[in-house]
C-alpha cells in the first residue's frame, strides 16, 4: 500500500518509503496513486468500483 484515506476524509496518509520506491520504478504512478486516493477524498468509496478499477480507469485516463 503506498497511500490511503477513507472516502470524504481531508487527509490522505502516504507510506513515503514505499511511494518513493514505487515512484523511481514507474513515475507515473505516483500520479496515479494521488489521484486515486483524491478520488476518495471526494467520496467515492470501494466495492464498487474495486481499488483496482478506480486504479485502472485512473491509469488510463492519464496515461499517453
């Protein structure tokens, strides 16, 4: 888990090793990651979508 908030919540927590590891490997997806958890912030919530579709539709949103 890199980062992670409860929907409607004005705080996202970040695992900065891990998003700082994950980010060297794939930059894009600290992108990915943060808008992702926005998403929650703003009070969409899981189940459904799972995190792996929000993720999903996230990545290619954005990517090229």
């Amino acid at each position: 888990m890199y980062a992670f908030t409860a929907p409607g919540s004005h705080v996202v927590f970040v695992c900065g090793s891990r998003f700082h590891e994950g980010w060297r490997r794939k930059p894009e997806w600290g992108e990915i990651i943060l808008i992702h958890e926005a998403l929650h912030s703003l009070g969409l919530g899981e189940d459904p979508p799972s995190s792996e579709e929000i993720t999903a539709r996230v990545a290619g949103s954005c990517a090229p």
